[in-house]
C-alpha cells in the first residue's frame, strides 16, 4: 500500500478566514506559486462567489499555475457552483469543491431542511458541477457530528451522481483520533462505490488534534489530507501542512504511503505566509519554528555533535533551513542579487522591477554589513505588497527622552504632492502614527502591531505587521527597516494605500 497522499493545500480560502488574514489578488499568487513550487496536488484557492475580488484571484491563480490542481469552493447552490466554474475555467486542471451541511444541528437549525432535502441539493450540485469539470470533491460539512448512516446514504448518492474526491471535515475540531478514524474506516467499508473514490478529511485543530485526528485518517485509509501552510485558519486552525508531510515522510513505516511535496520549499513557504498574513510562527513549532532544531540542553548537544540522529529524526536542511544564510554583501552586483532572489523562488517580473529592488537592497546593505536570505525575502516582501503608493514615507525624524513626551515629525509624498506633520504620543511609534494621520485623515481603526526581528543582532532588520480596520474592511501592511520606527513607519503607510486603493476584501467570510 505504499502509494500517495494528496496534499490539499487551503491556505488560500481557509488560512485566509483568520480574522485579519484576507490577502490580495497579488498576494494569493505569490502564495499559490510558491505552493507550486512545493509541489502541493491541490491548490484551493478561494471562495469564487464570495466576491467579484475573490472570483478575480481564483481565477488569475487558476490562469497562473500550471503543475497544481486549482479549485474553488461552493456551497451546494447553483450560483456559487457556477461562479467557480468560471473562475477555474483557465486552469490546466481544475477542481470545484462543493459542500452542504450534514450533521443534525446544521441540517435543522441553519439550513432548515429535511435530510431528504439535502441529499437532493447534493446530488443537484454535482450536476452543475460536472457541466465543468470532472473532477468534483464534495464535503460533508460537519461530518464530525454527524450520524455516520446519513454519511453513508448521502456519499453513495453523490458518488452515484459523479463525486471523484469525498471529504469528511471535523469542522469544529471536536473528534478525537480513534474516534476519527473508525468513522474513515466505517464510511470505507459501507458506501458502496467508495473505491472508486478519494477519501478526504479537513480537521480543525479547536481541541488541538487536527494533525493528529488527519494522520490517524490516513492510516484509516484516507489518501488526501486538506491543510495549511502553519496551520493558519479560522479560530484555532487548520491542521498543518509541514506536519502532515514529514509526520507521513519520516514515519513511511507507519503510514506506508507519502506525498510528491519538495519539502525544501517548507520554511520558504512558512515564512511568505506568515509574511503576507501578519501571522507570526510561535519559536517552538514544529518544523518551521525557530527553534524546531536548536539544542539548549547541553546532553542534547553533546549527543548531536557525536551523531545528529540520537535528538534530530530530520534533517534541518530537508525542510527548507539554510545552513549557509550569509549570501549577500554591499560589493554585490546585480546579476548575483538577481540569482539569489531566484535561488529564493522570488518572482522578478519586469527589469524595473529588478532595479528598484537592487537599489533599496544597496541601501540596505549600506546599514548592515551582512545581508541574509531573510532580509532579501523581507526586502521582496516589502516590494511587492505594494502595487501603488499613494502615501510614501519622504524622511522622518523622531525624539525620545526619559521623562518628555516622545515627538515624531514626517514628510509624505502624498499622490503628486508632498506633506509634512508633526506629533506627539506615548511613544516614538504612537507619535509616528499620529503624525502620519495628521495627513492621511483615514479614520482607521488600529486592530494590531507586531514586531519580529527578522535576523539575529543589534543591526537586524525588524519586521513590522501593521493591521487596520475601515468600514468593516481589514488590511496588513508590512514594513521592514534597521530601524524599528521607520518600519514602523512603513508598515502603517503600507496598509494606508491598501485601504486607499480600495481593492475589494478577499475573506469568503463577507
């Protein structure tokens, strides 16, 4: 039985429904291509009819990637069916997930239908669904709580109607492994036509069990496991996609199947995510944490430097850490800036694209004498996450002195024009902020910020996560600069032009 798992990857549409994680049309594609990169079988890319916005960024993923199934959910309804088959329609092989609730609480108390009714609305969107593709996954939401008898009746009618992938998603993460997976094997055995199938779970990790609920369906016999890029999701998560892979790939003895995922794409893929979304990865997570392969204890040191494997089951190199992260200096030129960022799997799109890059890189290295490949992926970050600048920050000065009130004065280049404010606030980056709204006037609410530093040392770069609220509108911005207050600074004008540009807002949860 050593055959593959199918990695479905939903960060795009589930990841994105964590309060504040809504991402761009831009912002989804370079995601998406770094989950081609990895490898992934499928890429869900959204929710087509949540908006005109999330049916753009369907389809642009669906016109971008060639080697990954792309996909769009829909509820069981015609419209949202029909809006993803047109989203998906330019991609070299597409999927359309449709789902409808099926557990006795959803049934009554939020679709008020009979069971009679839902097993015939199923059975009508696989219908609607086949006019465009052949490959049809259907869920039953909240299939942890439902009555495994119903599962059995309404999977063989949508198996009958053309269903290819059946998903069983614990939708508020309330099952536990062995429970979980006698519910996989069971479904297995009774709904005929199940072999000619792909079995799927989504878990959701509200009890902190999702991983552990997938991998003990995949030992049932699931072959697609539905996940996200650091576990990202709404409430408390997704089950994650590092630990699914190299759970299954380090473990082959117990699971005896594995996926086609290039896991050196891991952390590249962790870090884009947690950049784009404002998420940051907790030290001590495993496989894209910090300090998922640093050894403190000093039996646990001197046991790895005598033979790596008596406290290390992988290798660090394997899943995307660079062993080698001095790449770049200010003697650099730009043809090897442009193969690191390569190297990197940084899109460059247009030579002036290249050289404004390679100007701010020089300016960077101008201020830190050693440049790694977290500040070259912080410094793109930083490039693409905005298409157009309304507000760009001219110069700053800030003044802050024990027992006085910190000031900050900004000059803007504000559309053609150029603006300059001061203020004060309880701190030097409070000041700043006040300072920029002075001009901006945005009445934006200020719902987060975050700072991580992005390399180690006195001179590293700090990565600030902005994230602003207008008009039930949520927006990141990100910023990075030596110096935590312009970043600061940066990151603040950043989700300003988001919210000027007035891009419409990508979370299926409108």
């Amino acid at each position: 039985m050593n055959d593959q798992l199918i990695i479905f990857d939903t960060t795009l549409r589930d990841g994105e429904q964590s309060p504040g994680a809504s991402m761009t049309r831009d912002e989804k594609l370079r995601i998406a291509r770094q989950l081609e990169r990895m490898k992934v079988n499928v890429i869900e890319a959204g929710f087509a009819a949540a908006s005109n916005g999330d049916f753009e960024a369907v389809k642009a993923v669906a016109e971008a990637i060639r080697e990954s199934t792309v996909c769009s959910l829909a509820r069981a309804n015609e419209n949202d069916i029909r809006r993803a088959g047109e989203a998906i329609r330019p991609a070299a092989s597409g999927r359309i997930h449709t789902f409808i609730a099926t557990s006795p609480i959803h049934m009554e108390k939020k679709l008020r239908m009979t069971p009679d009714q839902v097993v015939e609305q199923a059975v009508r969107a696989i219908g609607w669904a086949k006019e465009y593709t052949n490959d049809i996954e259907f869920s039953a939401e909240d299939a942890g709580r439902s009555e495994i008898d119903f599962l059995c009746r309404i999977f063989e009618a949508v198996i009958k109607a053309g269903a290819t992938t059946i998903n069983v998603p614990d939708t508020v993460g309330y099952n536990v492994p062995e429970q979980f997976a006698e519910t996989i094997r069971s479904l297995i055995e009774r709904v005929p036509g199940s072999d000619k199938v792909v079995w799927s779970v989504h878990c959701h990790n509200d009890l902190g069990l999702a991983v552990a609920n997938s991998l003990a369906a995949v030992r049932a016999g699931a072959r697609q496991v539905e996940c996200t890029v650091n576990g990202l999701g709404e409430r408390a998560g997704n089950a994650s996609l590092e630990e699914i892979v190299m759970a299954v790939r380090t473990r082959k003895d117990i699971f005896q199947c594995d996926t086609r995922v290039d896991t050196t794409q891991i952390v590249p893929a962790s870090k884009l995510v947690s950049g784009i979304t404002g998420f940051p990865v907790q030290p001590n997570k495993a496989i894209v944490g910090a300090n998922a392969f640093a050894h403190e204890s000093g039996i646990h040191q001197d046991g790895v430097l005598k033979h790596r494997e008596t406290y290390e089951i992988m290798r660090a190199e394997d899943v995307g850490w660079s062993t080698n992260k001095l790449v770049m200096g200010k003697h650099s030129g730009r043809n090897a800036f442009r193969s690191r960022l390569q190297e990197l799997g940084v899109d460059i799109t247009s030579e002036e694209q290249l050289n404004h890059a390679f100007a701010r890189f020089k300016e960077l290295a101008d201020k830190k004498h050693e440049i790694f490949d977290e500040d070259l992926q912080a410094l793109m970050s930083d490039e693409s996450s905005e298409p157009k600048e309304h507000f760009r920050l001219l110069s700053s000065s800030f003044h802050s002195e024990t027992g006085e009130t910190p000031c900050a004065r900004v000059t803007l280049a504000v559309g053609g024009t150029e603006a300059k404010a001061e203020s004060c606030g309880s701190g030097p980056v409070d000041a700043a902020f006040k300072a920029i709204e002075v001009v901006a006037r945005s009445g934006t609410e200020l719902l987060l910020y975050s700072v991580n530093a992005i390399t180690t040392g006195t001179d590293a770069q700090g990565e600030v996560t902005v994230r602003l609220s207008k008009d039930g509108r949520v927006v990141n911005g990100q910023g990075a600069d030596t110096d935590i207050i312009v970043a600061s600074a940066k990151a603040y004008l950043n989700a300003l032009n988001k919210i000027q540009a007035g891009a419409e807002k990508m979370n299926p949860q409108v």
